[in-house]
C-alpha cells in the first residue's frame, strides 16, 4: 500500500493510475485540520477513489464512512488505550495509528488489549512537531494578503527553520495554506519490531519528506530485512544513519528505569 500525501492536492490522478498500473494499491491522506466550508478537498478524495483513504481527523472518518471507502485512522486520532481503539474501530475503521505520545510499554498494552490486527504502527517519520495556520511561504516569500494573491511561493520554493542548535526543520504548506514543520532528523524503531510482530502486529508504515525515490526504496529494503530478521536492528540503524526513537519522546526506547507513572499510587 502506497499513501499519498501531496502538499497541494494535485497529480493524485496520475499517480493513482502509475500505482494501478505496477499492481499497488493506493491511499490518499487527508488534510491534518478539517475546518467548516473544506469539505471540498474531502469530496476530490471520494471522486478519486483510493483503494484506501488515511484519515486524520473525526470529520473525515464521518464523511468517508458515509462515502463507503476503506479507512485507516491516522495517529492523530489520538488513540492512546483500548477503550478509544475500540470506539473508533467501530466506527468502520479497518485499522489504526495508536497516538504518539506512548512508550513501547504502553503499546504493548494496549496490544495485549485489544485485536493486533487492528494496528499500523510507524516505524520511520520525520515527526511532526506542529501545524500552524500562520503560512511561513507567504510571510516572508510574498506581498500578497492571502492565497489569492500571494502567487503561491509554497510551490515554487522549500523553507525550513533552523534553530539555535543548528538543526534544519523543513516546513510543508497544506492544501488549505496551514504549515506543518517536520523534525530535522528523521527517527526509526527498529528494536521493537520483532517484539510488535510477535504480538500480531502485521501493519508497518515507513513516511517519507522530500527523500528521492531510491532513498525511499533502500529504506524500504532495509525495514523488510528487519521484518525478515535478515538484518539485526543495530545494523539496520547504522545503515539508515538514523536514530533510534519512537513517539514524540526521545530516547524512551532506553530509558525504562527513568520512566516514572506520575499518575502510580494515586
């Protein structure tokens, strides 16, 4: 399964044809926010017809649940135990991202919970820190007042944010001019994939930023050696040149006996 998630929302129809004809299926992402009067970009999806749509918020998951198409609710949906996975896979889900606030400890509870099955879990992201509807590429790249008139410099140019570490955080401009900035590096969980595939978990997904098509493909490479344990996980982070990190928390992976329930004994 191939999902895209184009800045703008155009060339979907050439590349659902490009997929179709190599024999993927397809899914489309929708926009992170859904505001009244934009459900326009919903119904381009539904007109389009994915194999698949990756759904980010409740409207969404509404409109395309009425639409009939197949869904995967996406980690903003904010799934963080049992209870909320069951309530949303009932609303026709096929499966889900669980939120990324949880440590591999409390993913596997919530394995041990529910149906495993029901999970896709991301194992490669250059995470996204926060979306914000102040459009950086018209601020600084155009005199306009809106997207009427700013000549749209989001498509002609990359801005990204240094901070006072040095590091680069790319920003992306939505189809609603809403800017989401990305983190600089990009992060894997290769050391418990084994662990999740023991536990039933059959769904893994690898997101891209910018990355060219034969770095995606040796990540991909890299990511089935993992699942075919033909590669041992430390090899797999050395050959990526990534960190290892899962979830908005870095380090967590190895950090167990500094983890503390703030809410244990209350």
């Amino acid at each position: 399964m191939i999902t895209l998630d184009y800045e703008f929302g155009k060339h979907y129809q050439e590349s659902l044809a490009l997929l179709k004809e190599h024999g993927f299926k397809s899914s489309i992402a929708t926009t992170r926010i859904l505001k009244p009067k934009e459900l326009h970009n919903l119904k381009l999806i539904e007109r389009l017809a994915p194999d698949q749509v990756l759904v980010r918020n409740l409207g969404a998951l509404n409109f395309f649940k009425k639409a009939g198409l197949a869904m995967v609710g996406d980690f903003s949906l904010n799934v963080t135990n049992s209870l909320s996975a069951h309530y949303l896979m009932n609303k026709g889900l096929e499966r889900i991202t669980m939120g990324l606030d949880l440590n591999q400890w409390q993913v596997g509870e919530i394995l041990g919970n529910s149906a495993a099955h029901w999970f896709e879990i991301i194992v490669h992201q250059h995470m996204p820190e926060f979306h914000m509807e102040h459009c950086v590429f018209a601020a600084y790249l155009s005199q306009g007042s809106s997207f009427k008139d700013c000549g749209k410099p989001c498509e002609k140019h990359k801005v990204s944010l240094k901070d006072f570490y040095g590091n680069i955080h790319h920003l992306a401009a939505d189809h609603e001019c809403r800017n989401t900035m990305f983190k600089a590096q990009a992060q894997a969980a290769t050391s418990q994939i084994a662990n999740w595939r023991d536990q039933g978990v059959a769904n893994y997904r690898i997101e891209g930023l910018w990355e060219d098509g034969s770095k995606i493909l040796e990540k991909v490479t890299v990511f089935q050696q993992v699942l075919n344990e033909t590669m041992q996980p430390d090899q797999a982070l050395v050959s990526l040149g990534m960190m290892e990190s899962f979830g908005v928390s870095s380090g967590v992976l190895a950090q167990k006996h500094n983890y503390v329930d703030r809410k244990k004994g209350l």
